[in-house]
C-alpha cells in the first residue's frame, strides 16, 4: 500500500470514529429518581443503560408488544426512532418482559444494566407498570410530542422490586352533572395506568343527566340527557325548568362506545366501573318515565342543583324493578367489571311516607320504616346483581336500615361508614371527603377556579390511609383501597377537570401503592417538581396551587400592629418577599419570621426554586385607614354563624377571602347591615369603602345598595353618597369593595347602610357578607 492509499485510510477511519455517537455517560444518585408512586424496594447500582436507535424491546405475545409500544410509541415521537419488536433476545441493548408465574397479579420486578432491561411480572399488569416506572426513569422530555433533537435517553443501573399495598386505587369521574367526550375518558385512562391506578368509576347517572344509552328505554337519552340550558347561573341559582322544556345541553355514550373504552381500558389493567344510581338522584330518568316515580308527576330534567331529592324510584312498584333490572342488564353486557355501583345516597323518603304502594309494601315485608324500605330495596337489587356473577358497591348510607348481605360499601361521609362496614364483615374502599374529594378547593380560594367547597390541598391528600388505626387486623383485612371523586357540579371543561385531578392523583396514587413505612411528604414534595415538568411535556392542565404562598393576618388592636405570616405546602420552602413597589427578583428578601406592619404596606411574596420565583405570586395590601381600631355599633348585630372579630371585626385591617369560613367576615340573613363607626374625634374624611362577597350558591349576595351618611355629634346625619347595584345573576364567586367619594370634611360619626337582596330568587333568605368598612 503506497503512502496516499495510508494517509486516506487513516483519514477515514479517523472521521468514521468521529462521526460515531459517543456514549453518555452520567452518574446518578438517588435524587435523581423521581418515580410516583414510589417503588416498594428500589437500589441503585453503578453505571447506566443508554437507549439507542438500535435498542430492541423483546415481546412474545400480542399484550406484551402493546405494552411494549407505550415506549416505542414515544421514542418515535421525540426522536424518529422505529425501534424494533423481536421475540428473541439479541445479546445486549434491548428490554425484555419475562415470565414468573411466583409474582402476584400486580407485582413486577425491574432490572436495569448497562446491557439490557428485564422486567420479570405475573402477567400484563406487572408488565404494564414496569413500564410505566421505565417511562418515569428516562427524562421528562420523552413525553414530549415533538422531536427532540438533542435527547439522551439514558436510565440508572437499578433494581426495583415493587408491588400495590392496596388493589382497588380508583377514580371516580362525574359525567352526568358535566358531559366529558370520549378522548378525554381514554386520555384519563391513559393517565390512571402511568400512575399505576386501577379503576376508573363512572358516574353515569344523576339528577341533571343520563349519560348510558339503553336500547330498551330509549327516552333515557332522548329526554334524560339533555336539560336547558342555565351555565351562565350558578349551580344553586338555577330555577327547576317544566316537563314541557326542551333540554339542549348534555349528551350520552352509545353502548359501542363504551365497549370501546373498556376494551381499551382492559389493555391499561384499568376496570371501569358503572354507576346506576338509586333509589334517589333519578330525575333525568324520572323525567323520561315518570311512572317510576310514587305518583308518576311529570317532571323537567334539573338544569342545577337539587335538595332535598324527593323524585326517587317508587320502591312499592313492581315496575321499578323491572327497569331497573332491565337498564342493568344491558349495563352488565357492556361493562364486564367484578361491581355494578349502584349509589344509595342522599335519598329523602318523604314520598315513601305518602305513597300508597311504598306503604303497602312495608306492610307485606313486614318493614318498619323507610330506611328499612330503603335497605329492602338495595338488597333486592342485590340478589339480581349476584345473580349475574356481580358484587353491589353502595355509598355507606346503604348501610342504613340493614345492609345488603354481600355488599360493598364505599365510606365518603368520613371513614365511620368504613369502620362500621368492616365490623360487620364487608368489604370496604375509603373515600372520605376530607382526602379524597377532588371537587374541593386545592389553594387559596382567591387564586382558584370555582370548587365546590371544602379545602382539600396536596398535602392533605398525602396524609390519607384507608386502613384506620382502631380497625383489628381481621377488619383491615376488608379495606380494599380508596379512590378519588370529581363531582362536577361546578367543573364544566376538560380543562378545568384536569385541574382539579393533578397532581392530587399523584399524592394519591402514592398512599394506595407504597408501602406506608415509605411516606415522607419532603421527599415527595422534590419528586413532584419532577413530574410537574412531565406533565408540562403532556399538556396536562394541572394545578400549581401547591406552590402558592398563603397568609395568616393578626392584629394588636392595642398597638394597632399587624402581625402577617407566609406558608407554603413544601416543606423549608425558600419564600422571599418584597415591601411597595418591588419586584419580585432573587434579590428579593428571604420569609424566616411574621412581618410586623404598623401602616399600609404592599406585600409580594412568592415560592422561589434555584433562585427564580415559581407559580402564582402572593399580593396583599394591608390598609391602615382612619376607622382602624375604631368602635362600630349595629342597628341589627351580625348573625351568630358569622361574627367576624367580633367588636372590631370591620376595623382591624384584616380581608376576607372567597373562603366564606375564613373568619375574617360578619354577615347578615335576610337583613340590611347598618353600621355607625365613631373616629373619636373630628377627622378629615373623603372616601368611604365596604368590602363584600357573592356566592350565590349557598346563597350570599352583593348589597343592592350603600348610602354612608356623616355626622358631627351622632344625632343629626346627612347622606353624602349612595352607590346602587341591580341584581344580577352570577355563576361565579367574587369580591368587590363598593366605593363612595365625596368632597372633603370633618366629621366624627360615619353610618354606613348597605341594602340587603333579602330575599333569594327562588326563595329563602338571602346572606349580606361584609370584611371591612374602610375610611380615608
């Protein structure tokens, strides 16, 4: 070989060795393992396993290579890799799913060298969170849906043996207040399995909408499901439409529809449940069959809330239970789940007391009240739905009057309905509305979208266990696990849904998998952060609240000095904070203790991560006025249920919030607020400003008016500003200070009169809501 022959072969192998990818290498430690919910048992070992276009995933059945194509799927997506299906292993650089018939149903054991992945399971299910725990091992960015040009797709050594500490983790969504469209139900079942949840509980029926078509009955769907139209009003505001209204809001499921998401669910290891509600929150189907109601009164579908129900089956009429058992049937031939739901909650019997044939029927069964005619019901239905190879699931008010013999009970009132099921022997899966209510509140009210009440934050879900310290062993033994609801009374989007159930599925997720020894809510608060950025990658609309910095306000009336603390729900969080009108940088001062505020003053404060502030920042202003600390005397005294601070409740700075429970307001039922502040002494004045709430759910207007009127000696007044406001309907909640300017002048005495509506719109009285009466 002649010397330019040489050169050019040194100079190809030269650039075919610098064109070569050079292989990642990168130290882990275990901060860098954000998997949720954590593993049972997880060591990391020395070095790593990089993934290639080359790498193999080794499958041997059509479920397996399904599973497989959840990874395959995304390294296509993010980097235009077709990685490749064999069914033989090559001699390294591939994941393997291996057989073990020793493991239990759920379990998996998960190998990771620098050669190879084995993922050692049972069965699908084990194969399926294998690689769930895989996708959470690789970088957040393989979520991504677009190509990413500079990903290293590299996972530590590890070996993990994990398995659930509860085999029922569920969710339940509402889709009979608010329709959801089928995708988003695949999208949340999608999203259940990555979290490595279970079950996905529909509520299919309610007052407000039937959402299941029933060959047989088909006005379910054709009346049932569709009700007029009030989203502009709120929940509790909406008037109850006639029989003769035609509904054109709502929607249902075809039957091949939802055989189509439970097959699709079966390949998540996730089993849909059906609920059939009953014998109350029926008003849809009674509004399609009025007949299986006591005495057969028409009735429109309600477009908003409902109490007390009082349109429930008739449980003395045959006829009631051949629909019933007829609608169920055509449900079991779609859903092939162990249960049937059949709700149980919230019935008011007054209609039974009535009813001739309930009455006849207590009478030939011997029953002596109708919570015993309620318990005759469920049991009825029981027997049927046992007898097509089904367990009944029932709210724990099933519970009342006797229980069915096999039933399941899901505890919301609390856990005392758990408790007290376990005792007798049944099956429990907890559900306590303190925990587990995904409708509540997540964050400070002011900051958030419309909930329905409650405050159930992260940290809080975090906290939960479905076994209660008291139970005996053998009683434990009948918690099944727990699962989440999303009523959705005041949840109308997608969007909004996605909010309220990340990422406190996440929290949950971790409660009903790992074991409990492993619960720490600081290593779990880092590992979050992780899964955040994942589902930022998803598009997942999920809530920051837990990032939000809130406050805590006292004040020494004697020294007029304001005492304001910050939190936050991560623990030794790095909140800073700055005075006025500066802005929030990493400059900004670090919360160790109270500020002390003695004149009006401008806080901003956020929760700040490697030196820049994160989520929503906190604004307040804490106004000192000429009224602080002033003495306020009423015409009529604020309602015992609302008493504020009491004596200084409308002159000590301290605002209110949305939350109405907040301590922070005085209010008035049925009543005007009339108040007269004494400044003491002759004092300049030129604004007057009330600060007040609306919700009109639970009933709390805004003023109809406000007149303040001025006096010298506290005898004689004069008006000097009225501000009026019409009634208006409102599906939101909001604060508002209602401001009246007026010329300059000195005076000692200010009566301020704020109109109450009074009287609610569909009657009952209305609330007036006041945090402060504020004077400059």
């Amino acid at each position: 070989m002649n010397v330019l022959k040489k050169v050019l072969l040194l100079v190809l192998i030269a650039v075919t060795v610098s064109c070569q990818k050079t292989k990642v290498t990168k130290v882990f430690t275990e901060k860098d393992i954000s998997i949720i919910p954590k593993p049972a048992a997880l060591q990391l070992q020395e070095g790593s396993f990089e993934f290639t276009e080359n790498t193999q995933f080794v499958a041997t059945d059509a479920a397996q290579k399904e599973i497989a194509s959840i990874l395959i799927d995304k390294f296509n997506e993010t980097s235009g890799w077709s990685l490749e299906l064999v069914e033989q292993a090559p001699a390294k650089d591939f994941v393997q799913f291996v057989v073990d018939e020793k493991l239990a149903d759920e379990a998996y054991t998960f190998v990771v060298t620098s050669d190879k992945v084995l993922i050692t399971a049972k069965g699908n299910a084990g194969f399926l969170y294998g690689i769930e725990t895989l996708r959470q091992l690789l970088p957040a960015s393989i979520e991504s849906a677009k190509r990413i040009s500079s990903g290293e797709w590299v996972i530590p050594n590890v070996t993990i043996t994990d398995q659930p500490r509860y085999k029922y983790r569920g969710l339940m969504l509402d889709v009979a207040r608010h329709f959801f469209k089928m995708d988003y139900l695949k999208k949340t079942v999608d999203r259940l399995a990555m979290l490595k949840m279970n079950v996905l509980h529909l509520h299919l029926v309610d007052d407000q909408g039937w959402r299941i078509e029933i060959k047989k009955y088909p006005k379910l769907t054709e009346v049932g499901a569709w009700r007029v139209d009030q989203e502009d009003k709120h929940w509790d505001g909406r008037y109850t439409p006639t029989a003769d209204e035609k509904g054109t809001y709502g929607g249902f499921y075809t039957q091949e529809e939802l055989k189509e998401l439970v097959a699709y669910a079966t390949t998540k290891n996730v089993e849909i449940i059906p609920e059939i509600e009953m014998p109350a929150h029926v008003s849809s189907a009674i509004a399609a069959y009025p007949e299986l109601s006591c005495f057969g009164t028409p009735i429109g579908v309600p477009s908003g809330g409902v109490w007390p129900i009082t349109d429930i089956y008739c449980a003395g009429k045959e006829n009631t239970f051949e629909f019933l058992e007829d609608v169920l049937t055509e449900v079991m031939a779609i859903f092939p789940s162990k249960y049937i739901h059949v709700g149980g909650d919230e019935a008011t019997k007054t209609n039974w007391e009535k009813c001739p044939h309930c009455k006849k029927r207590m009478q030939s069964e011997g029953l002596k009240s109708v919570d015993q005619l309620q318990s005759y019901f469920i049991k009825r239905m029981e027997v049927f739905i046992n007898s097509k190879g089904k367990i009944l699931i029932g709210w724990d008010e099933i519970l009342e009057g006797g229980i069915a013999p096999e039933a399941t009970v899901m505890s919301w009132r609390g856990v005392a309905g758990g408790v007290e099921a376990a005792k007798q022997g049944h099956d429990v899966i907890m559900t306590p509305g303190s925990h587990c209510y995904f409708d509540h509140y997540q964050g400070p009210q002011n900051e958030e979208p419309l909930a329905w009440g409650g405050y159930t934050p992260l940290s809080m879900v975090y906290t939960f266990d479905p076994t209660v310290d008291t139970m005996t062993p053998a009683e434990a033994k009948h918690v099944l696990g727990g699962q989440a609801n999303v009523w959705s009374e005041q949840i109308k989007t997608e969007a909004h849904s996605e909010y309220m159930i990340f990422p406190r599925l996440a929290a949950l997720s971790e409660t009903l998998w790992s074991p409990k020894e492993s619960r720490n809510w600081e290593d779990f608060s880092n590992r979050i952060v992780t899964l955040f950025s994942r589902f930022d990658y998803m598009g997942i609309n999920y809530a920051k609240s837990a990032y939000l910095v809130t406050h805590d306000v006292q004040i020494d009336m004697k020294t007029q000095e304001v005492s304001l603390s910050l939190k936050n729900e991560f623990p030794n969080a790095d909140i800073r904070y700055t005075l006025g009108d500066k802005k929030l940088t990493e400059q900004a001062t670090k919360y160790t203790q109270p500020l002390k505020i003695d004149k009006t003053t401008t806080v901003h404060a956020s929760l700040f991560k490697n030196d820049q502030p994160v989520g929503v920042p906190f604004n307040t202003t804490i106004e000192f006025h000429k009224a602080v600390g002033k003495k306020v005397t009423f015409k009529e005294t604020y309602d015992d249920q609302y008493k504020g601070e009491g004596e200084f409740g409308l002159t000590n700075t301290l605002r209110g919030t949305k939350n109405f429970t907040d301590g922070h307001w005085q209010a008035w039922l049925g009543k005007d607020m009339e108040a007269v502040i004494d400044l003491g002494a002759a004092t300049a004045i030129q604004e007057v400003t009330l600060g007040t709430l609306e919700n009109q759910g639970p009933g709390i207007y805004f003023p109809t008016s406000l007149t303040v009127f001025v006096s010298t000696d506290g005898k004689t007044y004069k008006e000097i500003g009225v501000e009026k406001r019409d009634f208006a309907k409102n599906p939101s909640f909001d604060l508002k200070d209602f401001k009246i300017s007026f010329e300059k002048q000195s005076v000692r005495y200010v009566k301020v009169v704020a109109t109450s509506l009074k009287t609610l719109p569909n009657g009952g009285k209305a609330w007036l809501f006041v945090d402060e009466i504020l004077i400059n």
